[in-house]
C-alpha cells in the first residue's frame, strides 16, 4: 500500500501471541513503520509480530514508562502513535487520523488524547456505556514523551504544548479471562506499592476499613459496571479487591520495614 502516514507505531509486549496481531493488523496498513518492543517473550510473540510486518527490537524489562521510552526512540518519525498489545485502533478512529494528516490538521495540535474504552472477550466491540479514559497516544515527540516511571506510563508534554481530543476511539481487551485478570492485578498492586515507597508515600491504615466498599462503589456505579448485569458484578468485586489489596500490601511493607530496624 502507498501513501503511508509520516507516523510511526510502536507497541510494547512480552508474551501476547494470541493479542498482538490486533494492534498490528488494526495500523500496518496505513503507518509508515509498526515497532514492536519485546522484553523477552518466550511465546511466538516475535514471530507473530514479524510476520505481520512490525520490526522487532528487544529491551529487557525495566517498567513501563522505560519500554515506551524505548519505543520512542526507536521510531523514524517525530509523530508517534503508541498502542498496547491489548488494544486497537478502531475503523472510525483510523479514518479520523488518516484525513487529518490528509488536510495536516493534525497539526492543530502537539498531541492527540484518545478515549481507550474496555472491551471483553465475550463481545465484539465495546458497550456504549463501556469504562474508558483518555491518554495522549498520538503526539509529536519533541513536544511530549512517555514518562519515565515504572508503573505510570504517561505522555508528559513539554510546556506550552497544545493538546487535542480525537472522536473516534481505542478498544481495549485488557482481560483474557479471569484468571488472568486476578494475576495482573496482584503483580501491578505490587508494583503499585514499590513505586509509593520509592516517593515516600503513606496510606492511612483507615483506608484498609474504607478502599473496598469505597472502591465497588465506583465500579458498579461510577464506571457503570452494572449495567454489564452479573458480570459487571464479578468486575466490581475484582476492581475493590485489586484496590483494597494495594493497600493491603502497603500496610504489610510497613510492618516489614519495621521489623527490620
């Protein structure tokens, strides 16, 4: 295909043989290069990834923001869209980035947020009412790169850099199963709480009374769970034990460190 987008892609991965061909498929066509950032996958991730026509480059893991980092200065091009390996571009959102580098409206602004919405493995795309938050994902680098944080992977713009909205949005196939979705949230808490002590960063112990009923609370009704029925329930009560666990291990740490004095 010609008139490829002066755009460069880049996912990070590490095993997702059976997710990284979404991403991929959803922007090789239209991108001028797709790179994908392997920290060691001993599944067919790579082969998968080459096959589809994505470059390979291959970072031991150091966090998140630190893979992106790596992403970014990988790539070609100064304007840079970052997809994960459970997401894709949408048709809708595709078009909508193809006409304004067509007209160069893209370049009305330094960055681009784009509404990543939760879809699931029992659907086809997400509900309307699905949980969803925007993030800079198409942007220019030398106004704005990725965080180097470990656990927040973040693009930070420089100061006086304009950012925009996108319409058109990501789906995010962030749970394979639930099994799946209970270990990512017990080795992100733990991460979570590595990254509050390196700041310096105290939980009130009130918060192991209060971060479950407080946390179901805003899954059930903030982000609309509900109205997935039954399973909305199962991810409301994963969602307050996946928060009120941060804080669990938080308290835990404390009581190691003391006892180490």
């Amino acid at each position: 295909m010609t008139n490829r987008l002066p755009l460069s892609a880049f996912i990070i991965a590490r095993n997702e043989a059976d997710r990284i061909s979404r991403p991929i498929q959803s922007v090789i066509d239209w991108v001028d290069e797709v790179i994908v950032i392997d920290s060691g996958s001993t599944d067919d991730t790579i082969a998968v990834a080459e096959k589809l026509g994505a470059r390979i480059v291959h970072k031991d893991w150091q966090g998140y923001g630190p893979q992106k980092r790596c992403g970014e200065d990988q790539c070609r091009n100064d304007w840079l869209l970052n997809l994960d390996a459970d997401e894709e571009v949408t048709e809708d959102l595709a078009t909508e980035i193809r006409a304004k580098f067509s007209d160069n409206s893209y370049r009305d602004a330094d960055g681009w947020r784009i509404m990543i919405r939760d879809m699931y493995a029992h659907e086809t795309e997400p509900a309307p009412w699905a949980y969803g938050y925007n993030q800079i994902r198409l942007y220019d680098r030398r106004k704005g790169r990725f965080s180097d944080s470990s656990v927040h992977d973040t693009v930070r713009p420089v100061d006086g850099a304009t950012i925009a909205n996108l319409s058109g949005i990501m789906a995010h196939r962030s749970i394979r199963s639930l099994d799946f979705q209970v270990d990512k949230y017990n080795r992100y808490s733990g991460m979570q709480v590595e990254d509050m002590r390196t700041r310096g960063r105290k939980l009130p112990r009130s918060r192991l009374l209060t971060e479950f009923p407080v946390s179901f609370f805003k899954a059930y009704f903030v982000r609309k769970y509900r109205k997935y029925g039954w399973w909305g329930f199962i991810l409301s009560m994963n969602y307050a034990h996946a928060r009120f666990l941060r804080v669990a291990k938080a308290y835990e740490a404390e009581l190691l460190a003391g006892k180490q004095r």
